[in-house]
C-alpha cells in the first residue's frame, strides 16, 4: 500500500505539469525554450575528436524546472526533432 499512495503523489506532479499547456505564458516560454535548444544545439566546444561540450541542457533543466516534468519533456522531444531538421 505503500507505493499506491507514493505514486499517487508522483502522478499529480505529472497531471499538475500538463495543465500548463492551456496557460498562454506557460506555452510561450515552452516555445522560447524549443527556439533556444535549437539554437543551441548548433553551438559545441570540441574538447578531443571524441568528446565535446553542448550547452542544449540549459532549455531542458530550465523548463522541466519551471513547468514541471511533462513540459520539459515536450521542450527536448521537439527541441531534438527541429535540431535534427
């Protein structure tokens, strides 16, 4: 019984973060976000021919930060796909 009551607050964390999608400003800084991971995804500091530093972090811990885990999961899903484009 433990784990019902544990994942029940986990869910509401999940069911609070997608209803920031129908908030305007919510939805507008998820876009700045996707435009700024894209952008970022250009940028790298090649450290050796294998490794390198990518900043496209940055959008995705700031926004699953402030709207939560299914927003920011959004932001790197689409953020990927127009990076890829």
């Amino acid at each position: 019984m433990f784990f019902k009551g544990f994942f029940k607050g986990e869910l509401d964390k999940f069911v609070s973060s997608a209803k920031e999608f129908s908030n305007l400003k919510s939805l507008t800084a998820a876009s700045m976000m996707v435009a700024l991971f894209v952008v970022l995804s250009l940028v790298n500091i090649p450290i050796s021919i294998v490794n390198e530093i990518r900043f496209t972090f940055i959008p995705l811990a700031v926004s699953g930060i402030l709207f939560g885990p299914v927003v920011g999961f959004a932001v790197g899903a689409l953020g990927d796909v127009l990076g890829f484009l």
